[in-house]
C-alpha cells in the first residue's frame, strides 16, 4: 500500500474532488484488471477511451479514479483527480511508485526507424559478456540480467517499463538498453524516466498511419533528445541528415558516428562477406560475425557507447567481435545438398528491405539467384506497400508478394496495394501468393543450388495475426522444414 499524495507527486493536477491523503494498492489503465484500493487512470487512446471505463471502475472497488474529463456523476468513496494529460500523469505516477527506478541504473534509449532492436539487443550482450548485471527492454524479449520475460511492444507501457526496472534494481543491474519508439514517446511512455544517454540511428518511411507526416514523426523522435538532461550523452548517426536536427535543442553531450561523413566516431567496411565484416573502427580493426553495411553502422554505434559507458577501448573491440546476432536480424541457414542460403529478416519498412538487399547484392557473385519473399502488415500504413513491392521487384530475380500479419484487412487488397508500386519492365519477376507458407514453399521450389532467399517482414516472429487471432508461425522454422524435406 502507498499514499496517493507520495504517488501524485511532480504530477500537474487540474482539481481534486475528494481526499488525496488516501492509501492505495496499485496503479492500473486496463479497467479489466481493477481490484479493491486501486488507482484508475482514464487514457484516451486512439481506438478507446478510457473514461468510458470510469463507471466498471467504480463497481469493483476503485479508490481513485484520475483523468482528463471530470465525471458527471461521482462516488462519495472515491478520490477524482483531473490533469491535464493522463499519459503523462501516469508516467510520473508509475515512476514514484516503483521508487524511480531510473535513477538507479544507467539508462540508455535507441530511437530511430531500423536498427533500435539490434543495439539495444547487442549492447545489453556486450556489457553482460564485460561482466556486468545487465537489463534489456527491446520488441524480442525483457531481461532482468539472466531473467527473460515476454515483450509486447516496442517500448512498454509506463507502468509496465517501471516494473521491469524497478526489478533490475532489485537485481543489482547497473546497465539497461531500452528501445524507444515513435509511439512510445508521442504517448509519455518514457516520460519521468532519466536517460544516462540515447542513440539515434536512422529516419525513414515508416509509421505515418499514426504520425500524419515524416515532419511529425521526426519531430517526435527529437523530443526525446530535447528532453534529455545536461549528465546525458546524445550519440547520432551524422549519415542521415536527421542527425543533426536530433542535436539542436539537446542539453546533452553531443556525440556524433557515421562511415561517409565527418564524425566522433568513424568506421570503414574493409570486408564484407556472409561469414562477416571487417571493419576499421577508430584506426582499430575488427572483425565480427554481423553481416552488411547496415550493422557496420549499429556496431559503430554500439561500440561508441560502450565507450561512453566506461568500457576500456582494447575490450570493446574484443567484445565486439564476440557478438553474436539477434533473432530475426539477418538469420540464415544453408541446405545441406543444395546450398541453397535460406536468410530471415525482420525488414518491414522501404529503408531495412532495401539495405538487406542491397546487403545481399554486393555480397553474392551474381552467378546465382535471388529470391525474396515479402508482405506488408494491414491496418498499418499503406503508403510503404507499392515502395516495398518496387524495391523487391528491382533489386531481387524473383520477387514473391504474400501476406504478413494482415490483421482484420482482406490479404488480396494488401497484395494489390504492393504490385501498384511495381514498374512494367519487374511484371515478369514478381509473384503473388496469398498463402505465406506456400510462398516460402514456391520461393524453395524455384531456387536451384547456390541461390539465395530472404524471407523478409516478420524476422523473429512466431505467430501470423488474420482477423485478430495469432496462430503458429516462425519462417525461420517454416524454410527450413521446406528446405530439409526438398533435399531429401
């Protein structure tokens, strides 16, 4: 139990009606989870609205009840507090009762379109194998040190990130790695927390159903480094432009890493293979098992922070070459008698399928073929389907157009979307076959030995959502089932 006044505290409240000198169980938004002595938080969400809730609240046993409209009608038993912004009240509310955990541990947030999961997933290896308690709230999964718990988003509701930290505190874990996404800032999920630094990697299509223009998306992302503090670093990949605008009303220390252009921290592609990259990091190489331009740019990111968290120069890069990658990033098996190079990636916007491809283009001889397979999500933003399907149709042999998680849209209407984006002369290299399973099972079929097919647009997945259930599915698992009964 814990007063509602300690628990309110930094909050910006409207009115009161009630007591606050009241002593409550716990903090929830989710009216189906409300028990006796909780607190009630009404968000207004984009398909619902909390305070239509109130009233369900109230009947099993609510205290208090906080939000932006006042209710008509009121409870003499119940404590009403109105505020201005109930996203935000509940960040700054979460954070106090969890006893700010934040404050804490160092914490460090990645923003950006592509590479959030693959940073903060690398760093959080990279400090565990230096030896360090380490936390990691990413898409994949949460750890609390060696604790792995389930994830369900990008970046957490505030309630649930100060859960998971607080319980780092109890675990002695002195480093977490957060991944922090457009929607997670726009809604003060992360809000009350104290970042030690963040990174930003890259800005591209992505998100615009929920975010109206790429201007608003930008911007959203650089409100979280306008809000870091004066203690804080802000490193920034100074290769996309929208580095430097990340920078401009930071408090932070600026810290700037690129490979093309002028920067604190610089690395160079020496070589380039499916077994890995060389790289010149600092004047220092290094060789790792991460594969394609698009992870020399997330190591030199991922050793820049190791850097400014204190790790010794000689042991990061040692460390660097150690890592190992993460699921559905750049996955591959290769069939035993046909050696057919089967590779799974998470790639679901313009900007990742293009550098995965590409990725792949400069690495194969050119002798063999490439197949790829690929969806778009529905209910998502349909502008991204025709330049996915352009992008497949140009740089693979064989593009096969299929469903991703189609959610409550009709797949065909998907696929449709996609092959507006395909140019007359790509007709004869695309496909389009509803059925994901039997897409990857056409996409083995086609191939001949030495080709290569990327799976793209679920990565490490294991489930496809139509008409709101999710049922079993892993491509990874799927191709190589394909692949080992075809070779036999």
């Amino acid at each position: 139990m814990m007063n509602l006044k300690d628990i309110l505290y930094k909050v910006a409240i409207e009115s009161v009606v009630g007591t606050t000198d009241v002593q409550v169980s716990k903090i929830e938004f989710d009216s189906r989870k409300i028990l006796d002595k909780d607190i009630f938080v009404a968000l207004k969400g984009t398909l619902v609205d909390g305070h239509d809730y109130i009233g369900k609240a109230e009947e099993l046993g609510v205290s208090v009840v906080v939000c932006q409209d006042m209710p008509q009608e009121k409870r003499d038993s119940v404590t009403y507090v109105e505020v201005a912004d109930a996203n935000l009240a509940l960040a700054m509310m979460a954070n106090n009762f969890y006893g700010s955990p934040s404050t804490n541990l160092k914490l460090v947030g990645v923003t950006g379109t592509n590479g959030k999961t693959t940073i903060a997933s690398l760093l959080y290896q990279l400090f565990k194998k230096a030896g360090y308690k380490a936390g990691l709230l990413s898409t994949v999964k949460i750890m609390v040190d060696e604790k792995e718990y389930k994830a369900t988003h990008t970046t957490p509701d505030s309630l649930t990130i100060n859960r998971y930290l607080g319980l780092m505190n109890e675990e002695g874990v002195e480093f977490c790695f957060m991944e922090v996404s457009s929607h997670g800032i726009d809604q003060k999920r992360t809000s009350g927390l104290t970042f030690k630094g963040g990174v930003f990697t890259n800005l591209s299509h992505d998100h615009l159903d929920y975010h109206n223009t790429f201007a608003e998306y930008r911007d959203v992302k650089k409100k979280f480094f306008d809000e870091l503090p004066k203690s804080a670093f802000a490193l920034v990949n100074t290769d996309d432009k929208n580095g430097e605008v990340m920078l401009q009303n930071t408090k932070a220390q600026k810290i700037t890493y690129a490979l093309k252009s002028y920067a604190d921290y610089k690395a160079q592609i020496l070589e380039n293979q499916f077994t890995g990259l060389l790289l010149k990091i600092n004047e220092n190489e290094v060789w790792t098992k991460l594969i394609g331009s698009f992870n020399a740019y997330n190591l030199l990111a991922i050793y820049a922070t190791g850097e400014l968290l204190g790790l010794e120069k000689t042991e990061n890069l040692r460390l660097i070459s150690l890592l190992e990658s993460v699921s559905g990033r750049f996955q591959y098996i290769v069939s035993k008698q046909e050696k057919i190079t089967a590779i799974v990636d998470y790639a679901h916007t313009p900007d990742a399928l293009k550098n995965v491809l590409e990725t792949i283009n400069n690495i194969r001889t050119g002798n063999e073929q490439l197949l790829t397979v690929v969806g778009c999500g529905g209910d998502r933003d349909k502008t991204k389907r025709p330049k996915m399907a352009h992008i497949a149709s140009a740089l693979s042999n064989k593009a096969l157009f299929t469903s991703d998680n189609p959610r409550s849209e009709d797949p065909s209407i998907i696929i449709s979307d996609m092959e507006k984006g395909v140019p007359a002369e790509y007709y004869n290299r695309t496909l389009s076959i509803t059925d994901r399973k039997q897409a990857i099972k056409t996409a083995c079929q086609l191939a001949e030995t030495n080709d290569i097919i990327l799976i793209a647009g679920k990565g490490h997945e294991t489930y496809q959502e139509v008409n709101g259930e999710r049922t079993d599915f892993d491509d990874l698992k799927i191709v190589k089932e394909v692949l080992e009964k075809l070779n036999k």
